[in-house]
C-alpha cells in the first residue's frame, strides 16, 4: 500500500509539474513569433555569479514622476566582460502613489523582469543596454525588443531606437514605452 501510495503522488506530480501551460518562458507553438529566441548571455568566468547582483529596487512616486538607473557586470563573455545597464523614467503621474520598484536582470539572457504587476497612466520610458555580448549570431534585421506575454507569446515594444554592434557587442534599446511591467527583452528572429 505504501508503495501504491508513493508511486500514486509521484504521478500526480510529474502530470502537473509538466504542465506546458504554465511555462512563462516559452512562447506558444503556433504564435507567429515562435521563431524568436532570447539573445543569450556568456557566463561568468571565475567564482563570479551574477545570482549575487542581479535585482535592484527603488521606492518611487508615481504622482511625482522619476528615474529609476542600475547596472551591473561581470567578468566572463568573448570581451573579458559584461555590463548591462537600465533606465525607467516614470512621467508625473504615471501612477498613482508610491511604488517600490523592482528589476530583475537574467542571469542567461538579454532578459529584464519588471515589478510590481502594475499598468501605467502615462508610457514609462526604458533603455537597457549591454556591453560585451557575444552577437556574432544575431541577425541585425530580424533583432527586435519585446515582452513576453502571459500566454507566452511575444509582443513587439514601440521604442525610439534599437542597435547592436558585434565588435564590441553592444545591445541597446532608447526609450521604449512600457505601459506595464512584465518581462522584456532583446530577441533574435530566425528566417
């Protein structure tokens, strides 16, 4: 009976942790964006770890407007090192309030998490940049800044501009109009 127990909450297990529903970082299989892919990250080299230094919070007013900067790098990637730095400039009376501000870098990718869950008044401003990526592989036509949907479809951001250069690999996105927080990032389409 133990056994019959045992074998019983295993499956039940594997059956809802296996869910491809719930996967936030996969986009839907028929989304005509499927062909997309996150722009990837090198790893730390040495006994460095990005993990340490990678959310950064900030109270801000959202009656009063603000910016909200942080960066963070690391020794690792074709370059010797990798920087990344993040903008958000909140217009007077983007919400209500004040808010504490929260931002994820991603460790293995182009990737940023934006919280709390909030929809704004007024379009937020974001330029993110990296420095020191390998993009030998990113195709400068198809590279495009976007944020994964709940359904995990990715949806285009309008932005003022978008760049890269593969000699020093850098990656920018100027003033993108973020008119929530979610998960945003650079991607590399396939043809």
């Amino acid at each position: 009976m133990k056994h019959l127990l045992t074998l019983s909450l295993a499956s039940l297990l594997f059956f809802f942790g296996c869910d491809q529903g719930s996967e936030l970082t996969s986009p839907i299989s028929d989304s005509p964006t499927s062909k997309l892919s996150w722009i990837s990250l090198p790893a730390p080299s040495g006994d460095l770890s990005v993990e340490t230094i990678k959310t950064k919070t900030k109270a801000i007013n959202g009656d009063d407007g603000g910016t909200f900067y942080a960066a963070f790098n690391y020794r690792g990637g074709p370059f010797g090192r990798v920087r990344c730095s993040s903008q958000l400039v909140f217009s007077p009376g983007a919400f209500s309030g004040v808010k504490y501000i929260k931002k994820t870098f991603d460790s293995e990718s182009t990737v940023m998490t934006l919280k709390p869950a909030m929809q704004f008044n007024a379009p937020v401003k974001y330029t993110l940049r990296y420095l020191g990526v390998d993009l030998s592989d990113v195709n400068p036509e198809t590279l495009d800044f976007v944020y994964i949907a709940p359904d995990g479809s990715y949806q285009p951001c309008e932005y003022e501009s978008i760049d890269m250069d593969v000699a020093t690999g850098l990656l920018i996105v100027r003033y993108a109009e973020l008119d929530h927080f979610s998960r945003y990032g650079f991607v590399n389409g396939q043809e």
